[in-house]
C-alpha cells in the first residue's frame, strides 16, 4: 500500500514542462531514488512533495492525507539541500535543536533528543563546534540531524553529497543508508550519479525530459535497460543499431539497438560455441580504472567498450587486433526513447 503517492503530477513555468504526469505509489521505510541528468526535473518533483513549489496539476498523498495545497511547515517532511544551509553562528548542537526551539519543546526534551542525534551521526563530540570548523562531510551530519529531529514522515533529500570528494561521498552514502534503515523512514534521494542510486536505493526511479522513463530496484534498472536512454545512462551500455550490430556478428536481430554491457565481451576461447556472437576487432584505447581495464573496441563501424578485470593476464596493446565473443543471452533489444 502507499505511503506516500504522487497522482498526474505536472508542473509548468510559462512553456517549459518541467514534470509531465508523474505517476509514483512509494511504500513505507524505503529509500528511493530520483535520478537522471541535470534539468530533468527530479529536483523540482523534490521542492513539489516539500511544499517549495507549487504543481500546475495533480496530486499528492502522504499517509493517506491530500497535500497537495498543505503549508511547508505542516507537511511533516524534512529536507536536506546540497548546500547544508546550517547557522554559521550556531554551534552543532543549537543548529540541531533549533526546530524543535522554535517549536517551543521543553529544555531537557531538547537536551535528550539533540543528544540522541548527535550520537546517530557520530557527531557527540563536536557538538560544541561552530559549522566553519567542521569537514563538509560532518556538516552534512549535522543537516541530516537537524532534519531529521523533527521526525518527518518522509525525509528529503536534494543531492546531499555532490559537493563532497569521491572517498567520504562514499563513507556518508553507508551513513544515509544506515541510519534510513535504523530509523525505516521513507526517504526520497535526489542523485544524478547512477553508482551513487545504486548503492543506496531500494526503488529507483530513472528521469528524462521531465518524465519518468524508467523504474525498479537497481538490480532491475541495471540488468534490463527498455529504452535508448536507460540504456546509455545506466551501466555504460554499448548500444549499437541493429545493421551496425548484424555487420560486427553476421547476425541480424529486429530491434532499434542492441545492448550489451563492457563487462560482458570476452576475449575469444576455444570452448565458446553456439551460444555466444563472434567478430574481430581492434584495440584504439586503452584506460586503467583501477580494478579494471576499460579498452575501446573498433570493428568497422562498430565502436565499443570492453571492461576486463586488472590482474586477468597481460593487458592488450592499442593497434592489437583479436578475436572477441558476447554471450547470446548477454545482448538485449532496445526500443528508441
């Protein structure tokens, strides 16, 4: 049943249709995703469920009550924006505890609550702190505290973590996860980073052009890409047409594209047979990411990526041309977006 629920959503500036009937039933205690490339209109959708915003058309259900026209402060959500926005001239405690000042809690119901929290987000010993002397990782803490103090039935949050450098993103992304989950508060994440969506989310639901175009736990969107441009967002799919496709293999297959992912072209063995495609092709890149090797496959017209794990053997040479196979049941039929 849904805990949260968004009925022909539409919202319009002027001509620009920013969301186009948005349809979304998210259940309780779950951690979804908004994801897609900037201007999509997830951040938008975020401000509209936050009361920010107004929609030009629709609905929106929290716990079976219309919000739709409900007040930002009655609304019973928190937020998190990307840029913290605590009090310079607070400390990490009196950033905390002013929602619940404002609302006039007594003084130990503050003390007890702000100090749960501080102890949530690892934060007990920095609660004296002013925010300029705090990492951009720990004042993300202190947002997320400050939010969720309140006890929001549904907990925002607009790509908390894109100002932050690749390591603690990822430290802070196992934080939002496990305090979620300790807590089981519904949480919508906005991201444009599809490792990021991936990593957290139970659902997420994959934007484009103020559309959803597709949605499924990340197993799903990863594995089983419908369109062109869940294709190409998702996965770094190789994505080539149906005639480019059939001149690489000798094989013609109906379809707009056929995908395939870089981790799935193997070099050609002995024991492939039947059930895999075969062609030749030439190495023109060559990059090191680390724990794998990406190279860059042209075959006439056809150009395509090929992950190989960094410690499987001698890497192959720029220029070196080799047999290479794609299991059958690895390739997929795209339909255009």
């Amino acid at each position: 049943m849904a805990f949260l629920e968004l009925r022909g959503l539409n919202k319009i500036y002027g001509k620009n249709h920013v969301l186009q009937d948005i349809n979304i039933s998210i259940p309780e205690g779950k951690l979804i995703s908004f994801l897609g490339p900037s201007g999509c209109g997830k951040s938008t959708l975020l401000r509209c469920i936050a009361g920010l915003e107004t929609v030009s058309d629709g609905k929106i259900y929290l716990d079976n009550k219309d919000l739709t026209d409900v007040p930002i402060q009655k609304r019973d959500v928190g937020m998190v924006f990307q840029n913290y926005s605590l009090f310079p001239n607070l400390t990490v405690f009196d950033n905390i505890a002013f929602g619940l000042k404002i609302r006039k809690e007594a003084k130990e119901v503050i003390a007890r609550d702000v100090n749960e929290m501080l102890d949530l987000v690892g934060l007990t010993h920095k609660k004296d702190r002013f925010p300029a002397f705090l990492s951009g990782g720990e004042q993300q803490r202190v947002a997320l505290a400050r939010a969720l103090i309140m006890k929001p039935k549904v907990l925002l949050l607009d790509e908390p973590l894109s100002a932050l450098d690749a390591q603690l993103r990822k430290n802070l992304q196992n934080e939002i996860r496990r305090i979620q989950r300790q807590l089981r508060i519904t949480t919508l994440f906005v991201t444009h980073d599809q490792s990021e969506a991936m990593a957290i989310s139970d659902i997420i639901y994959l934007f484009n052009i103020g559309k959803i175009e597709s949605s499924g736990s990340p197993i799903e969107i990863y594995m089983s890409p419908k369109t062109e441009f869940a294709a190409r967002f998702i996965g770094n799919y190789n994505l080539l047409t149906s005639e480019i496709f059939s001149e690489l293999t000798g094989c013609r297959l109906e379809a707009a594209y056929l995908a395939f992912r870089p981790e799935v072209v193997k070099l050609s063995e002995p024991e492939f047979g039947d059930d895999s495609y075969f062609f030749s092709a030439a190495v023109k890149e060559v990059n090191i990411h680390g724990n794998f090797i990406r190279y860059v496959l042209l075959a006439g017209k056809a150009e395509f990526s090929m992950d190989i794990l960094s410690d499987l053997g001698d890497p192959l040479l720029i220029g070196e041309t080799r047999q290479f196979a794609i299991r059958k049941d690895c390739v997929l039929t795209i339909h255009e977006s």
